[in-house]
C-alpha cells in the first residue's frame, strides 16, 4: 500500500516492460488483486502469493479462469526458494510487498515483514531481472506505530541483500519504491524518474496550509492522495 500508488504504479510497470525483456511477474503480497490486475495486461505467466487465506481465496475467485495466472497460499520465501532454479534463469519482473498492515484479512502480524527471507530465498537474480520493493518508506527508517519495528529490516540490511543479488544492479528510491536493476539501463531509469518522480518537499508544503485540525481530518488522505494524483498526472483537475 504505497504512499503514492496505492498498488504497483502502472506507468511503471510498462516503463520496465518496454525496456528489459522481462517474462514472468512474481509478486508476494496479493492483497485485493490490483498489482496483479495490471501484470495480467502485460504478462503471459504472473504469480502471486499471499499467506492470507481470506485474501487467497477472493483472489482465486477474482482470477478463476485467467490464463498464466497462478496463485500461491502460503510463506513467500518458502514459495520463492522453491521456485529458485527457474526465477534465475528467466528475467523476472519481482514485486515484494508481503509486509503485514493494518487491514482488514491481512496476515502477518506475528512476524511483520518477511523481505530478508524473500531475498535470500531469490538468492540470485537473472541479469535482466528487476526487484520492486513497496513502501519504501517504511524501510528507510524505523516504521512508526502499530508497525513492530523491531521486525522490520532496516535499509542498510536491505540494501546490503540486494547486492548480494547481483553486482551488476543500481540502486533507487522512486514514488516510495525501492528499485534494483540492471545497470545498462540507468540512463532511460534516470529519464524516467527525472519525468515521473513526486518531490515530496512540495506536498509536504502543500499539507501544510490546511493546517493541524484538518490534517487530522477524515478528509485529509483523500485530498493528499488526489494532490499526489495531480502532480503525478494520473487525475484530472
């Protein structure tokens, strides 16, 4: 549940799919289906996994009958190490996003984010492959409350994953994602972010004017969101 896409932003999803020659999505964390929803446009085999079993099962309801779609129940590491030998081989487009929130029919509130399991499950990525990680905010520094942040990674430690990966990745944050890839393609990533990237010192400015008491108004997210959606051009005025 990104900060300014509220699922995988899909601009970004086609700026990745036009540039690397990726064949497969994987994604950890189904939740309500709408990552996966825009990776079936684009994809021939998408996976998805979610330890809910609420959650899996609306999501099997959701996508019963859709070619190249396959739903996994369970722990995602345990799932991604099973599949190691084959997400290695092929590019794959990976989004990681299994934290546990406060929702509804989310799981994982015993152990809150899983992501240092789910990259040394990986453990190596194919040299066109592209790692995703959701809510970078909350790596960046400790989450703040109801998150226990004593089960979150920090971002030295992820960072310190990721590279073990692959030695041939670039790091960036973008839109509240943590990307890694390929480094033959910095200059069209630079281009991109340069065209699509929030600047968040102007929103936080702009929440600002509508002070404290209407910051902490029912409205206050719905008109930060929209704001978000304006400056990223995905809304109309």
């Amino acid at each position: 549940m990104g900060a300014v896409s509220f699922s995988l932003d899909e601009r970004m999803l086609g700026f990745f799919a036009r540039t690397l020659p990726l064949q497969v999505f994987l994604e950890t964390g189904t939740f309500e289906g709408e990552s996966l929803r825009l990776a079936c446009d684009v994809f021939d085999e998408c996976h998805s996994v979610e330890l809910s079993p609420q959650l899996y099962e609306a999501a099997s309801r959701q996508f019963a009958g859709r070619a190249g779609v396959h739903l996994h129940l369970g722990k995602s590491p345990e799932i991604l190490r099973a599949h190691r030998d084959r997400l290695a081989s092929v590019p794959v487009f990976f989004w990681l996003d299994a934290h546990w929130c406060a929702a509804e029919q989310t799981a994982g509130a015993e152990s809150q984010s899983p992501l240092m399991a789910e990259l040394e499950a990986i453990g190596k990525l194919h040299p066109q492959s592209v790692v995703l990680i959701d809510d970078a905010r909350l790596y960046l520094c400790p989450p703040p409350a109801p998150h226990r942040f004593a089960d979150w990674p920090d971002f030295h430690a992820i960072l310190t994953g990721l590279q073990a990966l692959s030695p041939n990745h670039r790091l960036m944050v973008l839109n509240d994602v943590i990307l890694f890839y390929p480094e033959i393609m910095q200059l069209e990533m630079s281009l991109f972010a340069h065209k699509h990237g929030v600047d968040w010192l102007v929103i936080a400015n702009d929440s600002r004017r509508f002070g404290p008491k209407r910051r902490r108004g029912p409205g206050f997210v719905r008109r930060t969101r929209n704001r978000l959606l304006l400056a990223l051009g995905l809304r109309k005025k």
